[in-house]
C-alpha cells in the first residue's frame, strides 16, 4: 500500500462516476517582516538534481519569470500575508523538493464528474498531529463541484484565483480552487490550484498543489512524476491568504509546465502519459472542489459566501495559448454550493455548506 509522511493511507480508491446537471504583484518585503524568520530562511535549499527540461522563457501569461517573494518555513497564510510574502515551506521541511502525498481527488469531466470514492484515509482532526492513524475500514468521499468548462484545442490555459481558507469540517477531506486541462475525453489531466486539506498539509491554511491523472487512474498530490524546477515556490508550500494570483499550465518541450504567480514551479514530464498523445488540450476546467464525508458537507467552498454577495470567491480571467475565445459554461452539482457568471470568462462561486444553509433556512423570520 502507498502511504504518504503523514502515515495516512490511502492506496485502491476504488470510484464512481455519476452523470452530472445536464494579479496581485509580489510586495517586496523581507523575510524579517515575519517574527522569527532569517534571511536564509527566504530560500529554499537547492533541489538535488537539475532538471532535465528547460520552460518557456515567458510565463504563459505573457511576463518574464521572477522570483517570488518567500517567507521563513512553518509561516501561516495569514503572517505570509501580513508580510507581504506570497509562499512558504511546511515547518521542519529540509530540501527544495515536494513531499508526495496520496489523499482522495475528485475529478470533473465535460459532463460527468467523479460523485464519490472509496478511501481508508481518515481526516485528522482540526490541529491534530500530522501522524493521525488510518482507518481500517474503507468510507466513502462525496465530491461536490463549482465548475466553469470548455472544449478548447490549446497549448494551455491560464486563470486568476482568488486565495481563501474557507473552513473544512473536521469529518471532511478538502476544500479547494484549482485550472485542470485535460485530452478531449477527459482521460489525461493535470491540475494546479489551492486546497486546504490537512491529510496533504497538516494544517487549515491554503497550499498550492499539483496533480496528474493517466486513464483516469488518480496519482498523488505534488509528486508521482512530478519535477520540481522552482527554488523558491515549491508544490505544497503554504499561500498567502486573501489575495488573487494567476494560475497557469502550458505545454512546451515535452512536458506539461506549471506556473503560480511569477514563476515556473515545475512540470509533468509527457514519457508520464506512456503512449497516450496528449500534447494539447481538448477541455479545459476551472472549479471549486468539496471532498466530504457525506452529501451535504458542513464545509464552506471559496471564501464561504454565496455566489449572489459581490465579495464571494472568485474565479476570473480565464484564457488560452493558441485557443479559441474564452466562453466557459458554469454550473453547480449542489445545492449548498452555486455559481454566478459574471462574463464569459469570470464567474464566482462557493458557499457556507449545508450546515450553515439550514441553519439560516431554520431561522425565524424577525417580526415587523
């Protein structure tokens, strides 16, 4: 069985698949902005070998790649923010490489979507110690989706999230934002975005991540294939909170590179995908995401508000390299999550889960 560092199982997801319904600039502060932190501290120490592949000298976005700026590891999103600081590595890490870690990932197809998995992880509760124990028996995760798609020939794609930490109920797996291109068929993937998911990260704050599929078949968290390119922005750091920042993916020599707010962090070699061709996209996605432990989650998606309160999350710009226009189709797969298209390239999504829901539904109408 794969285990991930944390000792939390979760080899043999065993799915199933329903039909669906149907630039914020880095500041520049320092790493002393933050209590405790040392100017060594601001790099990450080096990856042990050098990758192979070189990205485009162009982020896909159209700007010149620079470092962000990097606080002291162990830092919160919230102090990363405060500081003006845009990542941060995990407390204790030692090298510049990802820690790969093996949790349930939902997936969305063009109109199917992966409804629920089987899994034996068990989430640790709220501010547990990372070596939580696994469960001996298999439980079930329910995927719940925000979703804004389209069928797009491209080199890439591009999109700007906004960064939140919307709270994850201690029964539940994740919450999170994210860009995945995919083949036509929805087969081969690779994703990037934020999740918070304390079986990945050990905590409730915001963590870039990675992810690949091949036939469908799920892999794990910022690892499985995955190289590292960056020094500086790592997959898994932790996320300043509360900010917006651009999330792309591009195809370019032979490879799927990923890129986070100014800088390339890393890519899939394609060897990955064996004999499958998939060097260009056929359906790109933008989604929130809810991995629970039942069909109506207490676990807020976005920032918590609805999709109808103008501060709600967002979910913007969407664009691609050598594609069509942008024209993505939103809809929602539950009715404690939902969707407002703002343009064809923008909408906001999210909301405070079942929980918070029928608690307002159950609140007595205030006499006149």
């Amino acid at each position: 069985m794969l285990k991930s560092r944390r000792g939390l199982l979760a080899a043999g997801l065993a799915v199933a698949v329903i039909g669906a319904i149907g630039v914020v600039s880095t500041l520049n502060a320092g790493a002393e902005q933050i209590p405790g932190a040392s100017a060594a501290a601001t790099t990450a120490a080096p990856v042990a070998a050098a990758p192979a592949l070189k990205p485009p000298s162009k982020l896909p976005w159209g700007t010149r790649p620079q470092q962000v700026k990097r606080g002291r590891n162990g830092a919160s999103s919230k102090a990363l923010k405060t500081a003006g600081l845009s990542v941060a590595g995990p407390a204790g890490r030692e090298t510049g490489a990802p820690d790969e870690e093996f949790a349930p990932k939902g997936r969305s197809n063009r109109s199917t979507y992966l409804r629920t998995a089987r899994t034996n992880v068990v989430p640790p509760e709220p501010s547990a110690a990372p070596s939580a124990s696994s469960s001996s028996d298999d439980e079930t995760v329910s995927f719940l989706y925000n979703v804004g798609s389209q069928a797009a020939v491209s080199d890439g794609a591009y999109v700007n999230l906004t960064i939140n930490k919307p709270k994850l109920d201690k029964r539940d797996y994740h919450t999170l934002a994210e860009l995945a291109v995919q083949s036509a068929d929805g087969n081969q993937i690779v994703e990037v975005g934020w999740n918070v998911d304390r079986v990945v990260n050990g905590d409730d704050d915001p963590h870039l991540f990675v992810y690949h599929w091949v036939n469908r078949e799920t892999s794990c968290y910022n690892g499985c294939g995955f190289v590292q390119y960056s020094k500086t922005v790592i997959a898994g750091d932790t996320l300043a909170v509360d900010q917006q920042k651009r999330f792309g993916i591009q195809f370019y020599n032979d490879a799927w590179w990923v890129a986070y707010d100014t800088e390339w962090v890393g890519y899939f070699p394609v060897k990955l995908w064996g004999d499958v061709s998939f060097t260009k996209t056929g359906l790109v996605q933008v989604f929130g995401e809810v991995a629970a432990s039942s069909d109506s989650p207490c676990t807020e998606m976005g920032n918590g508000k609805t999709s109808d309160d103008s501060t709600s999350a967002r979910i913007g710009s969407v664009a691609y390299l050598n594609g069509p226009d942008p024209s993505v189709i939103v809809r929602s797969t539950s009715k404690y999550y939902l969707v407002a298209q703002l343009s064809p390239r923008t909408f906001r999504y999210g909301g405070p889960g079942a929980c918070a829901t029928a608690s307002t539904s159950a609140s007595p109408t205030p006499s006149s």
